[in-house]
C-alpha cells in the first residue's frame, strides 16, 4: 500500500515546518536531507529531533544529488506523494559556489523527477522562488507573466526546475505544482536570515549590513502559513487546463498537469521599516551600514493581491505591536545564556539571546522567550482557500 509522503529537505526550514504539518494531521512522512554544513547541522539536528519524536516519521540521511540513492529511496517505500523542498538556497552565495546549486538545485531536482515518473507518483509539488522574477519591473508579480531574466543562478536553477518539471509533466503526464515562495520567516529560521542577522546585530552594538541604501521592499511570509499552503495544495492535483492556448501561452498553467503558484502575504514591508521594528522590540537602535545592491539581488519582491484563495493575512508592524507586552525585554542581559563554549540556541545553531539553550529543553514550547520567534507571530492567521 502506497500511503508514504516523501519530503525533500525535512531537516530544512520549511521542510521541518512542513513535515511537521503533515504529522499533526496524521500522514505518514519519510523525510531525506544529507545534513549539510552550509549552516550549523545542529540546528537540523535539532528540527529532526522534534520529527523523530513521532512514530510516523522516517529519516533518510541522503543526498538527492546521488543517483543511486535516490533510486532506492523510491523503491524501498511505498511512497505516494512527493514535497520537494531540497535545494542549496540563497541567492548571495550562489556567486560564490556556482557548483553547488547546479548539483543540488538540478541533478538533485532530476533525480527526484526520474523517482516520481518510474514510481508513478500521484502528485509532486517542488518549491521555486520569488527571485525567479529576476529583471521584471512590473509589480506585483504575477505567476501569469512571463519570466525570462533572472539575475542570479539560484533564481536560474529554480527556473530550470520549473521547465523540467513542465516537461515530465508533458512527456510523462506526471502532475506537478511548483510553488514561488516569498521571503519566508519564522521559528527554526536560518542563520543567514534577514530576522536572525539583524538581531544578533543589534543586540551586539554591531553594524547590520543595508542593502540598496535600504530602499528594499519583500513580501514577508510566514512559515507556518507557508506550510499549510503547502499541504493543502498536495491534496489538489493539477489538470490539464482545457483553456490553455498556445498562441497565448499562460505560464501558470499548461495543457499538461501543471501548475504554478505564488505563495506570498500581499502585504509588502519596507526594510527600513523592518529594522524599525526589531529596534522596537528589542528596545535597542540599530548601527545601520549602508551598502550598495548585492550582485544577484532585487530592490522589490511584491505578490499581486489574486482572489481571495490565494491571500495571506500577515502583517509584521502590526503582528509585533500585539506582542510586545508579552515580550518582556529591555536589554538583552536578562536573556543571554550562561557564556559555555558559547552560548547556542538550537534554534539558531549561532550564539544568540535566548533563554532556551536547547530545543528540547522545554517540549511544550521550545521557543518560549525567544526573541526572534516572537516577532512575526501570528498564530491565527492562515490561508482561507487554496486554489481549485
């Protein structure tokens, strides 16, 4: 009986987020990830330990870059459904390790598209990225514009992905839906996230890097509501769209099984204001060093506001304003881990002012105190509908 989800990436951010998702609601999850040091393995150490805490739950340690070993990993389970979220991410480093994204982002992403065609499996879904957009200056982006110039490889690769998952599902009628995120945040973050850089910063009396002069605008998701539009959208199999016109070519949709969504908040944030936010917080003004636009990057990320399926209810200013009385924190002396070899919260895998040195320290609520979980949390908003 095939009643196994395979989840690419599962010691990963949204990958934990979304493995964890489908736990709460009763599937059962295979989850790979080879634990790469890109950052800390700690930390993904860390987000497995709280999977593995569920019977349901069985981790592969593998690359999807080997062949071979993917291979397998079809064959040796009954999988049905596939959530691929593997990926060598960001868009800066992808200038300086070019190697990387092309052997995770498409051998990797091959792989896994040979798995799903000879296992027939019932629906992929493969994450892509806002960054795909790349040179377009029509805002908000929409998943029906055509998009030609990125200007990073990691955007290239994501783009690549998208026209090798078309073609499977063409060739092979294999279903697939890629999902463009935009700027995910929250709980078990990356280091190298904007949230967790800018806090360490700032409590540090260090200079937090500003790109752009600071004229920079993104569509913060986040992650929880970024996992559920994941899982509901697992459930809907995409058609062939009868409508589909060639002389008119629609990118989101196809005569083949294939789709493609932006996965976003409709409510853009300027950085500065961003940055405003945190010194609000955190009771602490920030050192801003005001820097040129990274190679690679783009001044603005805005997803259009669509119908009302597809909308995300997130808003940063005012999601901090309701918690800040329940923050409690002045300085960040009161909340700094006892100085041992140094302080880590496995949240972070970096130092870092929480309370909670360990993630299972506390299984109620492991980011209890924890400033960068507080800000942006907004446990009741959630996606209203996903698209039919």
């Amino acid at each position: 009986m095939r009643d196994l989800i395979l989840v690419t990436g599962a010691a990963g951010f949204i990958g934990f987020h979304v493995s964890k998702r489908l736990l709460d609601r009763g599937e059962k999850v295979a989850g790979i990830d080879n634990l790469n040091p890109y950052y800390d393995p700690k930390l993904k150490e860390a987000r497995l330990a709280q999977l593995q805490k569920s019977r349901a739950f069985k981790f592969i340690h593998g690359d999807i870059a080997d062949t071979d070993s993917v291979q397998d990993v079809f064959a040796e389970h009954g999988i049905q459904r596939v959530v691929h979220l593997a990926a060598q991410a960001g868009v800066r480093y992808s200038v300086e390790n070019p190697y990387a994204y092309i052997e995770s982002n498409v051998l990797g992403f091959q792989n896994i598209l040979e798995g799903c065609r000879h296992n027939h499996i019932e629906h992929l879904v493969f994450a892509s990225t806002s960054s795909i957009y790349g040179s377009n200056t029509k805002q908000p982006f929409s998943e029906h514009d055509p998009v030609e110039h990125q200007v990073s490889l990691y955007a290239a690769t994501k783009k690549a992905n998208e026209a090798m998952a078309h073609s499977y599902a063409h060739l092979y009628r294999l279903p697939v839906t890629g999902l463009r995120f935009f700027t995910v945040y929250g709980p078990w973050g990356r280091p190298d996230m904007a949230l967790f850089k800018f806090t360490r910063g700032i409590l540090a009396d260090e200079p937090i890097p500003v790109y752009n002069q600071g004229q920079m605008v993104r569509d913060f998701t986040y992650v929880d509501d970024v996992a559920e539009g994941v899982v509901r959208i697992l459930s809907v199999i995409p058609k062939p769209n009868p409508d589909w016109n060639g002389d008119a070519p629609d990118p989101a949709t196809s005569n083949a099984p294939y789709r493609i969504y932006n996965i976003g908040n409709n409510q853009p944030v300027e950085l500065l204001t961003y940055i405003a936010v945190l010194e609000k917080a955190l009771g602490k003004k920030a050192q801003l060093e005001m820097l040129p636009m990274q190679p690679g990057d783009v001044p603005s990320h805005r997803i259009p506001p669509a119908d009302e399926r597809r909308r995300w209810h997130l808003e940063l200013r005012q999601v901090v304003s309701r918690l800040l009385p329940d923050l409690n924190i002045r300085t960040p002396a009161p909340t700094i881990a006892p100085k041992r070899n140094p302080p880590m919260c496995a949240h972070h895998a970096t130092p870092t002012t929480c309370s909670v040195p360990d993630a299972a320290a506390s299984d109620r609520n492991p980011f209890k105190n924890c400033i960068a979980n507080q800000i942006g949390r907004n446990t009741s908003a959630r996606v209203s509908a996903i698209a039919q």
